[in-house]
C-alpha cells in the first residue's frame, strides 16, 4: 500500500504532531511574554529522533500566525547568521509596511531601508549581517511584528553560535520584540552552556522532549492506519505502539514499514507485523543507535558495555566492578553519558539506557 502519512527520514515533516501539543503550547506561551524575559530564550534537548526538528517547523507555522516574522529552522554552519538575515527579509516581505508615516520617530526605523525589507545598496555592500539583522529587528518591532529565529542542530564550540547568541542579546538589550529557540543533542548544548563565552545561554529556559506516550502513539495509529485503509486489530496496534518505546523516529518508522507490507482488504497478520517491527528497529539501530556510538569514546563505550549486561537498571558500584575502575572513576562517564543524553538517572546509585534498543544493539555486536 502506499504511505501518504508517515516519513520515517531526518528533517521530514510527518503529516501529523503526535503528543507534542503540551511543548508547543509552552514555546507559544513564552513568545506572549515580555520581550526579553527568560521565556524569550529557549534551548530545546533532545536525542537523535526524538522530533526536534519537526517541533521547530511547526513552532516557525504557529509563531507566523500570531504576528511574528520567523528565521525559520537554520542548521548551525559557516554563513548561519547571513542566512538568517536572507530569510527573515524573505519571510518579513509579506508584512513589511512601506508607509514610513507608520513608524514611530518617522526614520530611526527605515534607515537604511529602500523597499520594504530591502536594503539599500550601501547596507547591503558594506555593512555586516550583525547590523542587517539589527535594522531588520528594530523595523519589524516599530510595525508591532516579532522577530522569532529558529536553530537546528546546535553545535559546541561554534564561532556561529556565538555570533548569533552574541546578537540575540544585544537585540533584548535594545529592548526589541525577538525570541529563539536552539535545538540540539544533550551533549552539544551541555558544551554549549559550559562555553564561558555564552553563559548567557545558563539564563534560557530549558526543555527536555520526553518519549511519548504510548497512548498518543496507538491514537495515532489507529487515525493513520484507518485513513490509509489498512486493516489491523487493537491488540496489534498496541503491540506497534510498545515497540516505538515513545520515540517519534520509530513512531515513524513502524507505522511506515506496516504500510509498506499491507495488503488492501486484508488484515495485518502476526508475521507480517514481526517482519514490520524487525525492519524498524533495523532502521532505527543503523540511524540512531550506530551514530550515537560513533559520537563516544571507546572509554564511554566500555561503560555502556557493563551496562548491558542488566535488563533493566545498572548499579554504579557494580559498573565500575566491571570495568575494573574506581567508583569516582565510574561516576565521571556516567557523568558524561547522561549530560550526552544516552542514559538517564534511574535511582539513587542507578543508570538506565535512554536510547531505545541501544542495550540490545550492543549485545548483539559484542
């Protein structure tokens, strides 16, 4: 059959939000507060295929209706804060007032402007993009508009996060209507706080996307699979839903690889479910859990390593056994593993794996 809902790649948008209506109300609320307050800023953690990217868009979609103009997702490299300046005259275009009588002081505000948002030759030849985005923000305050920028895959030790982060601050300082948002693994925006050069970012309001609910993965699933016209009971819907553990990537992939096999005016059989959940986690261990090792340390490694051998929970006395080290020696990786995002408190004394299948991944390839 053919998947017109579910895309099961990095940086697609699903047709759907599933279960994330709570986090976006939370960044919608932060943009009604006061320009400048700790709302205005907020860096967004996440692990690979926990749905960062898609929040960012549908964040850019929800901000552009209540009268702001959005730098919409930009991945962190070379040129970022030039792109941003293209894209917030690009997007700002639509709003722009070319009745300067409009704007208060009558000239401070257009400045630099000819139409529009379009600079005039002098700006656009010789002035840095710092300046660009600052007249673009003063402009679009006057016209009672906000200034929202988006950032996608945040990255330590960044000249280009500095530079916007750096702008982003002295924008509030001059008391305009602007917000961003940074999204990025654990263990990028951990380095990217302890960077004495953004301690401004330790201020920003901070949010963790948890894995979703199982219960919102089976509505989901039972919406998609009947508008696609699949044929599937509850109790395999709810078998589909476990195997997601939450994660909206494997949300995505399960629900793909069950359409892909099913059969119009037949029902989803046991065996072709199996055979839809072993392609998912296939999938989901070659993208996620095969590019989260490879980000780590063979030291980082061989901690994971003592820590598949439990189902469930390790004890940090029982994993520096293992490893034939120190406790203190043990508390330093799992230190960094959590601030990483591959594992997660569970208890006093306690570690659990916070990447789906990561666990068994690594007692397979052992």
């Amino acid at each position: 059959m053919r998947d017109t809902i579910f895309s099961p790649s990095f940086g697609n948008r699903p047709t759907y939000l599933v279960g994330r209506e709570a986090v976006i109300a939370a960044l919608l609320d932060g943009l009604e507060s006061a320009p400048g307050s700790r709302e205005r800023a907020t860096v967004l953690l996440g692990q690979r295929g926990s749905g960062k990217t898609v929040l960012l868009w549908e964040l850019a979609d929800r901000a552009a209706e209540v009268g702001y103009v959005v730098a919409t997702p930009t991945i962190v490299a070379d040129g970022m804060l030039e792109r941003i300046v293209e894209k917030v005259q690009d997007a700002g275009s639509a709003f722009a007032t070319t009745d300067e009588a409009r704007l208060s002081g009558g000239s401070v505000g257009v400045l630099g402007f000819s139409v529009g948002l379009e600079f005039t030759r002098s700006v656009q030849e010789e002035k840095s993009a710092e300046y660009k985005l600052t007249l673009l923000a003063r402009r679009l305050t006057q016209q009672g508009l906000g200034l929202l920028i988006l950032i996608d895959e945040l990255q330590a030790n960044s000249d280009e996060v500095r530079r916007i982060v750096g702008m982003y601050q002295e924008l509030v300082g001059e008391g305009l209507n602007v917000a961003v948002v940074l999204a990025g693994l654990p263990g990028a925006v951990s380095a990217t706080l302890n960077d004495r050069v953004l301690t401004f970012l330790n201020r920003a309001n901070k949010m963790t996307l948890a894995p979703l609910s199982l219960g919102d993965v089976e509505s989901y699933y039972q919406h998609a699979f009947a508008e696609l016209g699949v044929t599937i009971d509850d109790d395999m819907i709810e078998r589909a839903a476990a195997a997601t553990a939450g994660s909206p990537y494997l949300m995505q992939l399960v629900g793909h690889n069950v359409v892909a096999r099913a059969n119009e005016g037949e029902p989803v059989g046991d065996r072709m479910l199996d055979a839809a959940l072993r392609a998912a986690r296939r999938d989901f261990e070659n993208d996620v859990c095969q590019t989260t090792l490879a980000a780590l340390s063979e030291r980082d490694i061989d901690f994971l390593l003592a820590m598949s051998k439990d189902e469930r929970r390790s004890r940090i006395s029982e994993l520096a056994n293992r490893m034939r080290v120190s406790e203190d020696y043990a508390q330093k990786y799992r230190r960094r593993l959590i601030d990483a995002g591959v594992i997660e408190p569970a208890g006093r004394g306690y570690v659990r794996f916070a990447v789906p299948y990561l666990a068994d991944y690594l007692r397979e390839e052992e």
